[in-house]
C-alpha cells in the first residue's frame, strides 16, 4: 500500500476524507485497522483445510502465504513492507489470530517431527521463521518487480520453498535463535478475542 492516501481509502470504501476521521482519530489509526483486517484474512487464508501429512500441509501452507501477497497486493505491502506506519511493525505480533496462527504451523512442525519426516533436532520455531523467510523474499521481488522480464515469481516461490523444505528435512545446522519471551502458542490459548490491545 505504498503511497496510498486516506483520500484513495475512503473513495474505495466510498466515503468522505472527512468522514473517515469520524472513525479514526489518525492516518496511522486507519492503516493499523486495515493491516488487522489483513493480518485476520491471511489467517483464514493459509490456516484452512490443510492436507493431513504434516510436510504436506507445511508446503500447502506456505505456498498460500505467497500466494496471499499476490492476491492482496495491497494488504500485503501495508502488513510487512510498508515503513510509514511505525506502529504495524512494532505491535503485529499482538493480534491474538497472529500468535495462533504461528502456533498452528509449530503444531504441523512437532507432526513432522513426530513421524519422522524432520530430524528431532528442530526447533519448531526455527523452522517457521526459515520457511516464512523463504517465502517473504519471493513474495517482496515479486511485488517490487525486480526479476528480469520472462522469470516467474510463482515458480521461483517454488523453487525456494522446495530447498527450504529440503533443508529442514536434512538437517542442515541453523544459528537462528528465535524470542523465548513469548510462547506464540501459549499466547494464543490465553487470548480470547482477536482484537488488538490498547
């Protein structure tokens, strides 16, 4: 949503600048309101029916979140790229759909584990944070349009998914050391309503 005006808001949603004021007090209020509304559809989005083998479901998944910033461009951009509403970046992981969501996707991880698809050395949230890496970066070229013209994002998406994947599924030795300061799946179980705190 880069560049987008409170103007160019309320003629999509059809109302007056002026009237949308009425709603939120600010600019920042307003976009953080329409990154929670993104942030609620990319969880219905990726979090539905999924295959039952769990590195099945981790690719289905994933491959939704890519697919999801093409989709809705605009959301998209507005929930991770976008710089010009500082507090979406600060306070995004307190929206109690997002927390579920992350510990929904560590459950699949501890599946695989389980029956033996991924070594029992891995840590559940560093697999998230990999795979969610991998498919950022595909999903940032693809809406910024810096591959050369005749290259596919979707199949580069792929591409990075599968090596991501393989990655986890050998073992490959990681330095990434995820926050203990909050357990996402905990959080989500102490959180009854998806509305963001004040």
């Amino acid at each position: 949503m880069f560049g987008v005006s409170v103007r160019r808001v309320a003629e999509k949603a059809e109302y007056s600048p002026a009237s949308l004021y009425g709603y939120f007090p600010s600019k920042d209020d307003l976009f953080f309101a329409l990154a929670e509304e993104g942030f609620r559809k990319l969880f219905e989005f990726t979090n539905g029916q999924l295959p039952d083998d769990p590195m099945e479901a981790l690719r289905e998944g994933f491959l939704r979140y890519y697919q999801f910033s093409r989709l809705h461009r605009e959301y998209f951009e507005l929930m991770f790229m976008d710089r010009t509403v500082p507090r979406i970046g600060h306070d995004w992981q307190r929206f109690a759909f997002v927390n579920e969501m992350i510990g929904e996707i560590c459950e699949i991880v501890r599946r695989a584990i389980d029956a033996g698809q991924l070594p029992a050395t891995t840590d559940p949230q560093v697999a998230f944070h990999v795979l969610w890496g991998a498919m950022h970066g595909p999903a940032a070229v693809a809406l910024c349009e810096r591959l050369a013209p005749g290259e596919d994002p979707d199949l580069l998406a792929r591409d990075v998914l599968e090596v991501a994947l393989a990655g986890l599924r050998a073992g490959v030795s990681t330095s990434f050391k995820p926050c203990t300061c909050q357990d996402p799946a905990v959080a989500a179980a102490g959180k009854g309503s998806d509305h963001v705190e004040s």
